[in-house]
C-alpha cells in the first residue's frame, strides 16, 4: 500500500463505514478520505475526511482576489436584433 490513498464514500452509504462515523465527519452527502497505514503489524488504517475545495462563483472571486493586478472590465459592443 501506498502511504497516501484516497477512497471516496458515496451519500447513499454504500460503504462500509458506520453511518454514525459519516454523519460526524461531514460525510453524510458523500465525499473523499485519506487512507493511510498505520504500520503496526495488524494492517490498521487512518481515515481522514478530506476538505471539501471551494468550487463555483465563491472559488473563482478567490482566485481573482490573489491576482496582483486589478481585472478592467472587457469593453461592451451592441449585438443586432433580429
């Protein structure tokens, strides 16, 4: 086993892990965790949920705010009418 893997956990709870477990770490709707082996002669492995990324309108205004100069809006042009 690699020391990092992931394993995605489906909102229908298709998984084997306990529905209490998924409920507690955000994990209720679905989403990734972090496998890794603990290495203790017994096959033990971490789960970690992992963070859900930002994604849509939020995401891109964050990747705008890191931009070092400003963005000027794009000049407008009238489009013809049928």
């Amino acid at each position: 086993m690699k020391d990092l893997d992931t394993m995605t956990v489906s909102k229908v709870g298709q998984s084997t892990l306990p529905k209490w477990w998924r409920d507690a770490s955000g994990l209720a709707q679905g989403g990734l965790v972090e496998v890794r082996p603990v290495r203790d002669g017994t096959h033990s492995i971490i789960l970690t949920p992992r963070p859900s990324k930002r994604q849509g309108a939020v995401g891109l205004l964050r990747q705008f705010a890191c931009c070092p100069k400003p963005f000027l809006p794009p000049n407008r042009h009238q489009l013809p009418f049928k």
